[in-house]
C-alpha cells in the first residue's frame, strides 16, 4: 500500500476508503475506550486525527504512541465527530516507527518561546509555526522564479567567493585555505596571498550586482538568488550574517521600467502567497494575534492578511526624495519631536521611522522614494543631470520600510571612472566591470531584494533569525 | 514605442508591422546600397537580420553599428529575402546607443577558443555557445524547482557557512574575520577563535544533506539546491572549487524509493530541456560536431540530442556493486588490459571507465549501482544486514559516468554511533544531528545531484569551467 499525505487525505472525500499515512505525533489524548492521536508529516498545518480504539491495539503500543514518536498507521477515512477537522482516520493498523522519550524530547506538547525553539532549530520544523514558515518560505522562492521565466528573465549563479567588493558594503568574510597558525609570509613580511587557494585574497559576496550587469550586458535580462554576506556585529531582529538576495538586472531599463519592475514583481509574490498559502498564513495570523494580544491597540500589527492585501490594492505612491523630506520636515511628529532622528532638511538619510511614516500614516500606500542625494548612495548609480542626485529607488513597505532598493546604473564610462575615483573604488581591479561601458553600453538599471526581509513581511514573524531554517549571526554558527 | 524582444519578433507573423529592438551587433556586411546587420539582445539563439538603406542612413552611422556596438531599431517586418532566417527587419530608424571600438573588443566576428573566452568571462554571454549554455542553465534551474514543486517538496536553505564537516568530503575553505595579519592567540599558543566572529572555527560547507535531514524529520519531503564548495587543488575539467548542487531528502524512503525518484527526477530534466531548449540544443550539437570534425568515428561523441534521448528511452539498469565487479572482471577490456585501473575483483572504487563501459558498451542504458563496500562510502549510509555493503546508490550517465550519489541514511541511533566512531567522525559536535535518531526516527533517503555535472550532460560541454559563469578553480577568482 502506497503511503498518502496528509494533505491530501484531509482534502479526500472517499470516505471508506483505506490509506496509509506516515508521520509523527503530535498530542495524543483519550480515556479507557478510545485514543486520539494527532498526527502531522510536514505537508499541511493541520493535523490529521486518529482514532484508536484502545481494546484493539492495546495500551502498551499506545502509551508509545506519544509526542514526537513516528507511526505508520492504515485505516478508514470516516466524517469526523468532532470539531476542527471533517475528516479522521479509523485505525485498522499502527506501527510505532520510531520511538520518542517524551521526557528527553524537547518539544512538548505546549507552547515553546520562540528563543527556545532557535536553540532547537534541528528540531523546529515539527512545530506549526516553523512548519508553516518553510512552507511559505518555498512557495515564496517557487514565485521568484516563476515570475521571472515568465518574463523571459534567466537566472544567473554569480560567485559567492569573490575578490572584489561590491559596493564597500561593509565588512567581509574572508576565505583562505592557508594555515592560520603558520601564516606564510613575504621577505617584507607581508602575508604572501600567492599561497592561497586563489593566489589573492578572497572573500564571500556581499551582492552579486556587478556580475549580474555583466551577464545582463549580453542576456539582456538576468536575475540572481543567492546567499550573500556581512560581517557585520550587529545581534538585531533585522540583521544576519548570512541571507538570500534576488538581484535583477536589465538592459534598457530606466528608472521608471525598474520601479514598474519592482512594483509588478512585488505584487506577484505576495499575491502568490495569498493564492496558495491560505491555510499557513491564516495559522500565521492567528499567532501574530495570539502574540500581541496584550498590546495595546495603537501598538499591534496590522492583521496579516490585510497587510498583504494593502500592498495589492493600490498603486505605489512614488515620489522623489527631496519631496519626502519635505513631507517628512513638515509632519506632526516630526514638529513635535517624536522621531528619533529628526529631519531638518535635503541630506538626512531615512531611518524606519520615517519610512513607516510615510506609508502608514501619510500615504497609506506602499511608496518609491527616487532621486536620492549622491552622498548617501553607492558608486554604480546614475548620475542626474543637476550632478547632485542619483537615480536610485527605494521601495517602503509597512512594518519593515525599506523592502527593495535598487537604481539605474551609469552607463558612461567617464562618469563611471570619475565617481569610482571620487569614492575610493579601486579602478583597475574592476576593468572588467568598466569594459561593459566600453563596448556597446547601453542603459540599465536593477534592484536587490532580501529575501528574508520579504519573509519577515509575509509571515508577520518579527526577528529574521525566524525565517531563515539555520540563522547566522555573531557567535551563532551551529548546526 | 515598446521595446519587443528578438525572441518575439522573429517568432511573428505580423509583416509590415513596425517594431523597436534593442540589442548589440554581433556582425555587418554589405555593399554600397544596403547593410544587413546581424543583431541580438540575448533572448534566443538566432539573430534579427536589420536590412538598413545606405543612402538613408549614412555611411558614418552604419559604420558605427559595427560588431560589438548597441542599438536601438525601429523597423517594418519584412518576409526574408536570404537563408537562414524567415523574417528581416526594414530600418526606419537607426541609433547608435553604445559605440564599440573594433580594434579594442575583445570579440571579434570570428571563432575564438573556449580557453580565450574563459579569461573574458565578463563578456562571453555575448557569444552563441554562451548565452545559449545560459539559458539552457536557467531552464534547468527552473525545471528542478518545478519538479520538486510538482511533487510537494520544500526548497530549505541550509547554512553556506558551517562549523561541521558534512562528510569528511576534503578539504574545506576556512571562513574568518580574524585579522590574519595578527591573528589572536591563547596563552597556550593556540589561536583564540572566541574573538572570530561566530566563536569558533567555520568553513564553507560542502554538502547541505546533513542539515536537509533535519528539515526532512519535520517537513519529509525536502530538496536544497545551493552552492557548495572543495579546496581541493583539482585543475581537470570536471572539478571547481565553487559548484552548485542539489540533494534532495526524504522521510519514509527506502532505497528503491530513492531510485524511483532519482530516475523520474533526471528524465523530467532532460525531457524539460527537450522541450523547452530546442533551438539552444540544435546549436550546441552543431558545435560539438564541429569540435569533433577532425576526431576519428570511435572518438566522437554521441549526439548531443540522440543522447538526451537516450536517457529517457528505457527503464535504468539496477544492479549491486557486486554484479557490476563480476561484469567488469569479465570484461573484454578488462582481459584485455585496457582499462587504466583493471578490476581484480570486490572492494575496487569504480573509475570513470568502469562506469561509462557498464553504461556505453555492456548495458547501453543508464544504470544504477547499488549496495557498495561500506569501506569506500560516507558514515551516514545504512548497513546491510551482511554488514559489509551500505544501501548506496550511484547513477551512471554516458559520457560523464556518475551523475547522482546516494543512499538510504542510517535511521538506527546505536548503529550510527557505531559507524561514527569506527569513522573517525566526531560524535558529541553532531549531537544535533543524532537526534533526529533519537526522537521519532524514519528511515529515509537522499541524493545529491551536480548541477554543472547535469549542465555538462545536458550541453554537451566538455570543460566543467564553461557551463558555470564565473567559475571558481586553484589561481582563479577573478570577476
């Protein structure tokens, strides 16, 4: 007999008929007569229940039918009596696969605090809300790459251990295979990289954007989902050391094409999400609800589902930075001393509090801030004519700010070598990004999406290190 | 005016409609009267023929629109007049985007050398066999997502950064912050890795299964598909020292699962590829017959398509390592002395040759190899009863022998521990993953796919280096 999902057992209607389910329990409960044992395999936020008659198999096999334990069990779908299902199993068979000491076994049958179970994150995709995450983190990740082929997009590996350094981003892992307790050196006792694995210093990527805009610069349109990285010591619920990045790039995309890009691609995920996770964001919303509930109103989220419907309602509202600062100068908090950062004018970089501002309270729409001042952006941006702004993008979302940023690229070679210049980026090791905008160079323009910045949008979770299966951050490489 | 993509334009029927193309010159020829110029923007293999007036146009700005420059086109579909293409486009109008120097670009309208194109990674998307083995490469990202998808599987990022060994798999790249130039010691002398920045010594992983068991004892059915790394000093064209792989992990499988799948997974590549890559196929295989010309009949490879079909004609050979010693033992080449590394009988690692004459010449099916000496597999494999063969499992291809590796897992707590310690595998590090033996234990089973392994099969490629972006070889990060 061929074992069926749960899923799926739960979503027949033959009643009668006989199946094979595989999982492992979740709680068992019951009297003298009859037990109840809920079972779960990964496949869906419910539970399948099974009856068990306890004459039939014995008290002994059922007491070790307990939480955690694997079972096989055959038998009769019938209409359920209780409440919370429609549908449960008649237990003809049951087969202990493996075994659980509830008293060893972590997870008991009760609520765990989320800090306890990333301690346990070999075992937390047995728990409802970690089960649902890794669902909709695949459905997510499913949509991405969807949406692009659809479009005609091709994704693009680009190299996770690099020599070059992106953007100067920030701080880097460095990868070497010499022996750290015996360093080789040069005569002038410099460290001698031409022993290295690379015959150069290494490290991992913080982006893959300059590769993507070479690929783009001959595919035309090319997207990149990767791991990327930051050394960066920062223990926050928005930091990670490692996380997952979707980068694309087009030639002959201004500005405008980009954020239409960003925009039709956004909606696309989070409509996907409500289209095909329905049951997994509805136990989501329910956490976040059960996980607030003694907040004051003026303090909770806003409920899941309609967060996500938000984003799909409406245009986003998309305006240049110099307008937002004004907006910003000009509003009641900050006249009343209520951000943390105040705005006093043209120059100020965003903090959060701003860009949840302007979109939950002036806007009430997701918003794209352009044309932002060159100081506070990277080097590849392009340059606006007035030579003092960029054409960079950012999109806001409420809750996180911040969800994409992204730019068109300068595409003129001098004006590209005059900001590297400007900005301390190391001209000849990037030759190979500069001889785009030698031979046929043409417009373009990209965008960066974290992917657990999303994740943390879509699932309501608050700390990233809940969206990511094995989180890394300063002093946390387990697993 | 909307920009169409080549891809379309060529597919249309509508003449004497106008569209804009945007792309780059890939060569230019013609007379006094009229230039045709050969155009692509990435998004198929064949080129759009523009048909441009002289007079109308100018010599000067025809001149510029030389192999290399980007244009931008606006122009009548026309019925071709010429071979090879069905539809040209008439110019109306003609702008030089990106200029191209012909006497610094690097690619010239001729045939240059995959060795040659290598050190000009940044610019070979631009060239035939590149941007076609890209999209190829996209197609097949795309078609592992959709098979997993298809049969309710979930994508799990696991750590790129790690503090395990998975396998033992070799040599492994460190990850660091610590200043090397300085690095800090203990009193002892040894280095203080409490000031790096996870605490302790990391690396870059080389194999994401351990961790995907994890996800597979809550989830069941999962599949990760991310990079994984060897700094292994390996310069042949099947090794790189970055590589993506894909391994996917399931509960409740036995090893005749694991095959079934196994089986199922690679044919719905291939076939995907059949389908969906048509046009990129027919050029690959036209270039691996001009490759080959000058080799003799016996040394030529099968056809690029005859091959891919191969695969999908017939059910896989199964077969145990040990039949497959006592074939190879008999063999004419074996008798013969003409294998490199001759087969004296069990316990012999299976070369290359071993494997493409079991497939090529003895079955003429791909095969799949069972039941290995426990001595040249991983400690995680499950023991036969017999103890002496583990529940392995090796997929073998044409041309590039073994295409998949993997096994039923040791669900069993005490036999693991015991495989672990006759391994050498350090025990207490791994508590997280014996656990899994420990609350609850399935059997279950996985495997792990190369990917540029796959990418080579499907492409007909014969350097491991050109089926990768920017590969990652000993001396070689550069991009």
């Amino acid at each position: 007999m061929r074992r069926t999902k749960i899923v799926e057992v739960l979503k027949s209607e033959e009643t009668g008929k006989e199946f094979l389910v595989k999982g492992w329990v979740r709680t068992r409960r019951g009297n003298k007569q009859v037990s109840f044992i809920a079972m779960n395999d990964g496949s869906t936020i419910h539970n399948l229940q099974i009856v068990a008659d306890v004459e039939l198999f014995g008290e002994e096999l059922l007491r070790r039918a307990n939480t955690g334990a694997s079972l096989a069990v055959v038998g009769e779908l019938n209409q359920s009596q209780g409440t919370g299902q429609n549908v449960e199993l008649l237990a003809k068979k049951i087969e202990v696969i493996g075994d659980c000491d509830v008293n060893e076994y972590p997870l008991q049958p009760k609520k765990h605090s989320l800090e306890f179970l990333r301690e346990k994150a070999h075992l937390r995709f047995r728990t409802n809300t970690f089960s649902a995450i890794a669902r909709v983190r695949h459905a997510m990740i499913f949509a991405v790459h969807s949406f692009f082929s659809l479009k005609g997009f091709v994704n693009i590996h680009t190299p996770i251990i690099t020599s070059s350094d992106a953007e100067g981003a920030g701080e880097m892992f460095q990868v070497t295979t010499l022996n750290l307790d015996n360093i080789p050196k040069n005569d002038d006792g410099a460290i001698d990289f031409s022993k290295d694995f690379f015959g150069r210093p290494t490290n991992l990527t913080v982006s893959g954007q300059l590769e993507g805009e070479l690929a783009a610069m001959g595919l035309a349109d090319i997207y990149t989902f990767g791991p990327t990285f930051r050394a960066e010591n920062s223990n926050t619920t928005r930091h990670l050391a490692e996380f997952w990045m979707i980068e694309p790039e087009m030639a002959f995309y201004d500005l405008n094409d980009n954020m239409d890009l960003a925009e039709e691609f956004l909606k696309y995920l989070i409509r996907y999400a409500l289209d095909n996770c329905a049951d997994d964001l509805n136990f989501l919303s329910n956490r976040l609800k059960e996980e607030e509930k003694n907040k004051k109103a003026d303090e909770k989220s806003m409920e899941l589902i309609e967060k996500l419907k938000f984003v799909l309602e409406d245009d986003f509202v998309r305006l240049t930075y110099t307008e937002a600062i004004e907006i910003l100068r000009n509003s009641k908090p900050n006249k009343k001393g209520q951000f943390k950062y105040p705005i006093e004018g043209y120059g100020a970089d965003l903090q959060s509090e701003h860009e949840r501002y302007l979109v939950e309270r002036h806007f009430k729409k997701p918003v794209i801030l352009t044309d932002y001042p060159k100081e506070i952006k990277a080097f590849y941006m392009k340059l606006n004519e007035e030579n003092k702004t960029v054409r960079a993008m950012d999109v806001l979302f409420p809750q996180i700010g911040e969800i994409i940023g992204g730019s068109q690229r300068e595409e003129n070679y001098d004006k590209l070598v005059a900001r590297m210049e400007e900005m301390d980026i190391p001209v000849e090791e990037m030759w190979w990004y500069l001889e785009t905008r030698k031979f046929g160079t043409v417009p373009h323009s990209g965008f960066g999406l974290g992917f657990e910045r999303l994740m943390l949008f879509v699932t309501g979770m608050g700390n990233i290190r809940d969206v990511i299966p094995f989180p890394r951050t300063p002093k946390n490489a387990e697993f």
